[in-house]
C-alpha cells in the first residue's frame, strides 16, 4: 500500500509538461500521465478515503457523546407548574395551598442540559469498525485493480499508436511499389512491348494503394487522439510515441503464474474482501441478541427569567441496559439472512478464483498462439517479396502478365500489414497474460 500511494504522490508532484515534450511520450511517461490525470482513477483514490473516514467514524462511537440542550416552556398545567418552581427553588408554602395546586398561574422554565453518554457495553461498535475496516480494504484493492487497468489501457493506446505507424508506412510502400508498377507498365506500352490494359490496371492498381494509405494515415490520427484521451488529456489533445515497445520477456511459468495471480490479482482480494465483510455481517446480526449498556450524566441548570440561566442547579449520573426479549423473529431471519449472503459470496469467490485460472491459461495458450503466428507471418512475408521479385523480372521479359503481377503484390502487402499486425498482437497477448496473472505493472512499467 505504501508502494502506491508514493508512486500516486510521485505522479502528482510531476508536472504534465516533461511527459509531453514536442507531443511525444514514452510508455513510462504516458502511465504517469494517466496516474495523475485519469478521472476513474481519482474517482478510486476519492472512494478510498471516503472509506477511511468511514473507519474513523465507526471508532467515533467509542468515545463520549456531550449534548449541550437549552430548552423554553410555559405552563399553566399543575404538575409542570410544581416541577418547574422545584427545579428553579422557588417552591414556597403557598403553593401547598389547595386552590393554587389545582389552578396555578402560568409559569415559565429555561431548562439548561450540559449531557455526557458513554457506551459501556455495545457489540454492535467493534463489528461496525470491522465492517468499515473490511470496506477499505475493498476499496483499496479496487484502487489497486483501478491502477492496472489503466495501465494496461494506456499500453494497449500506446501499441495501437506504434501498430497505426507501421500500417502508414506499410501502405506509403504500398504506393510505391504501385507506381513503380504503374510507370513500368507504361514504358512498355510506349514502347510497343506491352498492352494499354495492363496500364490501366496498373494505374488501377495505384488508386486502391493511395486510397488505403489515405485510411492508414486517418487511422494514425485516431490512434493518438485515442492515446490522449486514455491518459486524461484534453479534447482534440493527440500524442505521439517516442519509442518502440516490444513484447516483454516472460521467464515465469504458467503454474507460477497461475499461482502468483491467484495470490496478488487485486480484484480477487477485493472480492475476498466482500467475503470478509459478509463474515462481518453474520457478526452484526448475532450481536443483536446481546443487551447493551449505556452510562449517562447530566448537569442541569433551571431559570425562571432568563435562558442559560441559574435559579438553581442539580446533578444526576446513571446507567442503562437494554436487553430486547422478542422481536418477532426478526434477528432469527436477519442472521439466517446473512448466513445465506455469506454462502453466496463464498461461491462467487469460488467461481472468480478458476475464471482467473481460466484466464492465465487462456492468456498464455494465445500468447503462444501469437508466437508461432508471428513467425508463419516473417517466413510469408520473405516469400512473398521473393515471389513479387521473380514475377516482376518475368514480366519484364513478356513471361508473366500485369494480372499476375499485381496479384503477387497484393500477397506481398497483405504479408506485411499481417506481420505488423502479428507483432503488435503478440506485444498485446504478452501483456495480457500479465494482466490476467496481476503483475503488469511490475513487469511492464518499470
């Protein structure tokens, strides 16, 4: 817990500027943007100390209570009268007399109250800080959990930005490779070696390229924009990445990674912390067959004239318990009730904890996966610039048609905008596999 809130206190205390010099970040830099700015991610930090202050309430009912009351009445009612006169010292042998008991006149009273309650005995106080206690550290994981999450977004903003890049340059070779073909198909037509239509679609050919290049370059827009707007930038802000980001290195297994999620994911504390409270729960309702009881003392002050005043004072000091016998089964149902809410929240628990599982395996079968896909995508793509390098010295020599050509071009650039995207989805597997085992941050933002 320390570690995050130093790494919370470092990120405010850096300034927004260094990590955005010229509109490019680093993956390092683009976290701390995010630690300080995104708005999810305070909304966590708020509810967290809400909850502290939640457990500062709870203990509150430990100490003393102290009223101050000051209360005003007037009355002609008889025994109001009398106690009002006896409180104040006023009480004289003429108000014993028979006509002046029964129809006495109007008399008014300012009643000052200085109270102290102590609770002596409460069950209810130590589990209510309990279940405070266990709230915040729920909340606490959840801002923990809230902390990767948005990591793992920015990385993935950030991948989507250097995968948009390379689609850009893919696309502008696509071009290039489209005009050289177009301009070699025209020499041969001027030359009287070659056919008009294979121009044509030559040139054809062309358009489509610029117009993919076109949706490439759109897309490297919309990717930077994105990126700002994970790390809590403003409207329209756009950023740029400094840097290439590969796929880390795994060096842990899948049984200690299964092992170390199931120990450290944030969110499955934070759902163990919901079994704790619904523990807590059963608690509360037991302790509502117990009896409680309360000390008290008052100091009064009574004037007939003025309030806060003193005509005459007195003390009292006592205790109270109270012990409810019935209720009509009412805290038989609420402990039964909270018994059931336990076992619902140890099967979530149950169920959360082999998702988890689920998802360390899921995660390290498809980084895998992404593995052998990325290299099945490098051995295409050599094969497909040396199938566009034969056929191209083919047509030269009338042995092969435009057709075949550019369909061996259309190999070459689907080739490399799938090793782009087998790259960027192993990058994202890797991170995902540490997602799901709970340790992104740890081995990714360093």
């Amino acid at each position: 817990m320390k570690t995050v809130v130093l790494l919370m206190v470092t990120a405010l205390m850096m300034p927004s500027v260094v990590f955005a010099d010229n509109g490019k970040v680093s993956l390092n830099e683009a976290v701390h943007m995010a630690l300080e700015r995104n708005h999810l991610l305070k909304a966590a930090v708020y509810e967290r100390s809400a909850a502290e202050r939640e457990i500062s309430i709870s203990r509150s009912r430990y100490f003393p209570h102290i009223y101050l009351d000051e209360t005003a009445s007037v009355s002609n009612a008889p025994t109001r009268v009398f106690m009002m006169k006896l409180d104040q010292g006023r009480f004289s042998q003429n108000d014993f007399e028979i006509p002046n008991l029964n129809h006495p006149s109007a008399h008014g009273d300012f009643r000052t109250a200085f109270t102290l309650e102590q609770p002596l005995l409460d069950f209810s106080i130590g589990s209510g800080r309990e279940m405070a206690e266990k709230e915040f550290s729920a909340r606490d994981f959840a801002l923990e959990r809230r902390r990767q999450e948005v990591a793992y977004k920015v990385f993935s903003a950030y991948l989507d930005v250097q995968k948009s890049k390379a689609y850009v340059k893919v696309a502008e070779q696509a071009v290039a490779d489209a005009r050289e073909h177009e301009r070699l198909a025209k020499v041969r037509n001027e030359a009287g070696v070659g056919l008009k239509s294979d121009e044509l679609r030559a040139r054809t050919f062309l358009s489509e390229a610029e117009q993919q290049s076109i949706t490439a370059k759109n897309d490297r827009l919309l990717a930077g924009l994105r990126l700002a707007q994970v790390v809590g930038g403003e409207a329209g802000e756009s950023l740029d990445i400094s840097e290439e980001v590969k796929a880390p290195d795994v060096t842990t297994g899948n049984g200690e990674l299964m092992r170390v999620a199931l120990q450290n994911r944030p969110d499955l504390k934070e759902v163990e912390a919901g079994m704790g409270k619904a523990a807590v729960g059963i608690t509360i309702a037991r302790n509502a067959y117990l009896p409680t009881i309360y000390g008290s003392a008052t100091y009064q002050m009574n004037d007939r004239d003025i309030p806060f005043g003193r005509d005459n004072d007195a003390w009292m000091v006592g205790a109270n318990l109270r012990w409810e016998l019935f209720d009509g089964m009412r805290r038989r149902s609420e402990t039964s009730k909270a018994q059931l809410m336990k076992n619902a929240a140890s099967e979530y628990l149950e169920n959360y904890r082999k998702e988890i599982a689920l998802q360390v395996e899921e995660g390290a079968l498809r980084r895998e996966e992404a593995g052998k896909r990325l290299e099945v995508a490098r051995h295409a793509l050599l094969d497909a610039e040396e199938s566009v390098r034969l056929i191209s010295r083919r047509f030269e020599n009338s042995l092969m048609t435009m057709v075949e050509l550019l369909d061996a071009q259309t190999a070459l650039n689907r080739a490399r905008a799938q090793l782009v995207e087998n790259e960027s989805s192993y990058a994202q597997a890797t991170a995902r596999l540490f997602h799901a085992a709970g340790i992104f941050l740890k081995e990714v933002y360093k």
